[in-house]
C-alpha cells in the first residue's frame, strides 16, 4: 500500500480557515423522527497541509454561542446549562490525530472537545478543490462529515425527547497564507 495520495491541484502549506465561507452544519432526530437543524457561525483554524496529504493535521476553534438553529429561543436554550453551556465552556474544538485514506476519502482521526469532555471521533472528509479567488491567493475547499453522541461529549438535557446522535457535516473553505 503507498503512503502517498496524488490530489490534483495539491498545495501543501497553511491553510487558515475562513469562516464567512465554511459552514458547519448539525442535525438530530427530534422525538425520534424530526429533524432539528442547525449551523456553529463561528469558526477558526489551520489546515497545515503537508508534502504526503496522510501526514497533514487540522486544528479548529467553533464559538459555542454561535448556534444558529433559526428559532431564537431554542439557540437561547441550547447555550445553557445542559446542552451547550456556553457560559462556562465557549469553545468546541477539534485538533487531528492522523489522516487515513478510504476509497476516495479521507479519514481524520482527532480528539473533539466539548463542555470540557474530550473524545476521540473520526471525520469522513473529502477534498472539493484547489482554486484562485477573486483576490488572487489559492482556497482549498472540502467536506467533511461526523457523527456526534451528545451524551459522550457531556449534554445532558433532552432526554428521551433527543436522539443521542447528531451527525454533523462540515463545509469548509481555506485560504492559504503566503
């Protein structure tokens, strides 16, 4: 099996990630069968791309309190004690443990962090492209999806009313620093 992985338009460097273009998106099963939707609007991070994709790494900040569920009151109570507590714990974060490839994709091990409890969790993730913006420096966009349990990471509200697991999918867009 080779280690290297040959991505068209690959460019190993930093990467910072922008958050007015990435998105990341959750969603659970609400009394079993409606789905509750939702966005994290805030995000930072680097995406340190090396020369062999397998030994890159990703370290990402999500603003808790940046919930975005459309319904006011619901973000209200997703940042309390419970569910988010955003008070106490503002950040979620993700830092990689190693890259694996799977067929096409990219499997990124990393430890996610939330309320405090850390747990390993892998990220299916796909790379979208390589490209020139507007302003001329080079974006990589991917995607990126995961499964969550809420009850592994500290959420504690919802109960039976709640499906333990959020799949949450993630589209992300990097400018690379000079």
């Amino acid at each position: 099996m080779s280690t290297q992985v040959n991505i068209p338009g690959y460019a190993a460097g930093t990467w910072v990630i922008d958050s007015a273009r990435s998105e990341i998106a959750f969603k659970v099963r609400m009394l079993g069968f409606l789905p509750a939707r939702g966005t994290f609007d805030e995000v930072e991070g680097t995406i340190v791309l090396a020369q062999n994709p397998l030994d890159s790494s990703v370290n990402a900040v999500i603003r808790a309190g940046s919930v975005n569920t459309k319904n006011k009151r619901r973000d209200q109570d997703i940042q309390h004690a419970g569910y988010l507590n955003v008070e106490q714990y503002p950040t979620i974060t993700f830092a990689s443990t190693g890259v694996r490839v799977d067929g096409e994709n990219f499997l990124v091990d990393g430890d996610l962090t939330a309320l405090a409890v850390t747990k390993q969790t892998t990220l299916t993730l796909s790379p979208k492209g390589f490209e020139t913006g507007a302003d001329g420096k080079q974006v990589v966009r991917f995607s990126a999806t995961s499964a969550v349990s809420l009850k592994e990471i500290g959420v504690t509200k919802g109960g039976a009313f709640i499906n333990d697991t959020s799949t949450v999918t993630l589209e992300i867009v990097a400018t690379k620093q000079d």
